[in-house]
C-alpha cells in the first residue's frame, strides 16, 4: 500500500524524530511504498495567502477561498500545494503526526491544512440539494483513503481523560478529526496517544514501538470511528443538524459518532 | 483602559479588515489606548523553532520548551517574541478576531500563541505541591485581564449549533478559550461569532458593527465564562480530575464550566 505521513516537529533528534523514522522503517520493511512530509524539514510555508495562487486575485480584492477555487480548478496553485495533494491522491492511507501544542497541532500543520485543502479540492466538492449538502463528512476526494493521528503530549494522560482537566483527549482532536479529516472523506482510525513525554525512557520508548507497529500492521483491520455520514439520512437538510429522533435530546460532539 | 487587538486574516478589504477597522475607531473614540497585531500585515512568523532564541540551543539539540525557558528568562527571545508579551503585559483586555479555518484559528494566529507563550510566560509559572499544580487555568501571568474571540464563520449558525454537524460552536472553541486563554490566566468573555459571511451585506454589516459596539462597550461588564479554576478546589491533585462530587457521572468540556 502507498502511505503518507505528514509530520511536524523541529528536531530531528526528538521523541518525534525517533518515531517517525521507525514507523518509516517498518512500514518499508512490510512492503509499502511511504512518502514522507516533514514539514518543519520541508521549510513548509504556514501562511495561506495571496501567494498561493500563480496569477492574481480573480476579483480586485484576494479572497481566500474564491482564489483557492480558480487556483485550483486552472491548474494555477503553487508548486508546493499541487504535490502535496499528489501525494494525498496517491496515498492509500495518511498518518497526522504532530506534538500537541496548545491542545492543536504545530501551526506549521495547520498550515498544511489551510493551504492544501483547497476549494475544489478538500471542499466545495459536489453537488447541493434537498438530499445531498456537497460531498463531505464521509464522501469527498480523500474518500476510500485511511487517515490516523500519531500525537505526543506534554501533559499526563489523566489530565486528558473524561473529566480531566484539559478536556477529554477524543473531544480536543474531534475538530483535526472529524472537522480537518472525515470532513473531505477520510475513514478515520483512533488516534494514537504517547502522554507526558518528559518521563519517557528506553523502555518506554520500546514499548510505544511496539505499540505503533501494532497500528500500523493492521490500519486495514482497524475499526474506524464511526463518525455519522452528513448525507446517509441522520442530518436535517440543509440545516444539518441530527435529527430529532437520532440521540434524542443528548448534545456535544459524541452524538456524531454512531 | 489598554486595549490589544490580536487579527488574522490575510486581505484589509474584507469583513475581517471591516470589523477590525470599525472596532479601533469605537474604542479609540471612547477614550482607550488601542494596539493592533495584525499578524498578515506584520508577516508574523508561524512556525516555533530553533530561531526563537537569540543563542544556539542549551543542550545537544533544539527542544522546544527547554530553550523556550531559557530565552524567556535571559531575555534572549526573538524581538518579535517580546514585543507581543510586552503588549500582553500592557493590555487590560486583548480580542482575538480571526476567520474560522478548518474548525481552528488561521496557522498564523496559531504560530502565536506557539511562539509568544513561552515556557516561563504562559506555562512552566509557578510552584507544584500536594494543593496547587502551577499557575494555570485561572491563575498566572495574564491574571486579570479580560480576553474576547471575535470569530468569522462561512457555515450557518445551525451547523454549529448545539446537535450542528460541525458540533456546538463553544466545544470547537473550548481548546482555544480554555485550553490558551484561560490557561495563562485570562478572564474569558463570550465570543462575538458572525456566522455564514457569504451572505453579507450592508445593512447586515451594520447590525453586527452595533453588536460589536455593544460588547466592546461592554468589555469589563460582561459576565464571563465561568470556567472552573483548577487550584480552587474542584480538581484532584495531582491526577486533575473533577472531583468525583462534582457533577457527578458528567463528561465532557461542559463539566469545566461552573
């Protein structure tokens, strides 16, 4: 299978570092083919902007998403968004890598999705009618394709779980995953989460290999998470919200997930 | 009263630069100082990296926290790093206006806080005991001051509502209200959120210029979001986790809420 990861981290010689350059080495030696984007490396630039597109902006003013569409749709983005969706379409499955900072990802990754998610591209994909809302949350261009988070955090894992006080870790990555992932059609594994990195040891570091090759020798075995498809019959059009009948008076993010 | 305004987005002739505009002259005319980062304009730099400090790396190889901590506290920062703390430092009150990119904040305006809070800054402050885990959430250096999001959307309101496919607009914004204001210290008020901004027009733009005013008028009124402080008494230490007597058997980033 072809696989990408698309990773953020300024140091090589870094948890992060040492992570990435296993889960390279063993998807190799299974037998895939892997590309990977690192975008601190790649000098990735973080900021959309008027420079994303080759010509000027389509009206007297830029408009980001309106010059994203003709960028796109003419052949005319930037050199370094048009090869990131090639390997987007080229890839089978995609793995986020990332510390977390500030409860999001690296502004550097951000960035990778401001910019290569263009319209056309990532949304303002399909059509709009009593049905149908476009193709997103479970259809799109990244559709059929697999995509799972590989996080580190800096914070204990108690600190992220239910009633920790940061917020339970599947609702701070909801918005990376249900909002940047399942949105243009990716099937979305469950993350994997290494905790307060400041203890980490060989041992511990041994362990999470072995915990990470487990993830990756079955991404085609994982269950997904089964995030709600916005056009499969659970979501009033256009106002998109659950219908009535659908968890019945429950609110927050977990009443999209099936 | 001193007033920072942190904006993100990259054309001045947009709603944003509309807003931004409209909202420097109410406060100027009622009598505040008023500082704008406009962070397209300054081309802020995005990314958290080794270039950060003034001197090579303290140990063998960049890590970011490590050599944070130490060019905060030897006044070896980046200039551009210590101008924004040294505005934080004079704000009484900071709005943090910004479009809504793929459920977060523009990677610029995410380069930021990565950068502008240092280690020492806005985390890493204060002591760790048996009763008081640092001073965060609630306490620290931005203790006192005010901060408000003011948020663009393209989606509807209902997409955001509280059973919305995007899921309830104050959980997309928890990590960023919580997680970064509330987490160095601030007093978090309401966010001002205009939704589905393709369908501006004047006389639009002129009710939410009046609900702006309002709530700039406001600023040291407005009851805020009374987010639970972490070092009062209603979390576990050392774990932080809810007190089980609190809320009980309830999830979620509601339970953070009072």
């Amino acid at each position: 299978m072809n696989i990408l990861i698309v990773a953020a981290y300024p140091e090589a010689h870094s948890l992060n570092g040492a992570l990435n350059h296993f889960a390279v080495g063993h998807l190799q030696q299974a037998g895939h083919q892997v590309q990977v984007s690192s975008l601190y490396a790649m000098k990735w630039k973080s900021q959309l902007d008027a420079d994303d597109s080759l010509v000027p902006p389509v009206g007297e003013f830029y408009h980001p998403s309106l010059d994203s569409k003709h960028a796109f749709e003419q052949g005319l983005q930037r050199e370094d968004i048009a090869q990131e969706q090639e390997k987007l379409r080229w890839a089978d499955a995609v793995i986020f890598q990332f510390p977390l900072w500030w409860f999001s990802m690296p502004a550097i990754m951000k960035g990778w999705f401001d910019r290569v998610y263009a319209y056309g591209f990532a949304y303002g994909v399909g059509e709009h009618s009593e049905t149908h809302w476009g193709d997103r949350y479970g259809e799109g261009t990244l559709a059929g394709k697999r995509a799972m988070l590989l996080v580190t955090t800096g914070g204990w894992a108690s600190h992220y779980s239910l009633r920790g006080i940061n917020g339970p870790i599947d609702d701070i990555l909801f918005p990376i995953q249900h909002g940047m992932l399942f949105y243009p059609g990716f099937t979305v594994l469950p993350p994997m989460v290494i905790y307060h990195t400041s203890k980490m040891n060989e041992q511990k570091f041994a362990a999470y290999c072995e915990e990470l090759a487990g993830r990756l020798d079955n991404l085609w075995q994982t269950e997904p998470v089964p995030f709600r498809q916005q056009n499969a019959g659970d979501y009033t059009i256009p106002a998109l919200t659950l219908r009535p009948d659908i968890a019945p008076g429950k609110t927050g993010f977990g009443v999209h997930v099936k």
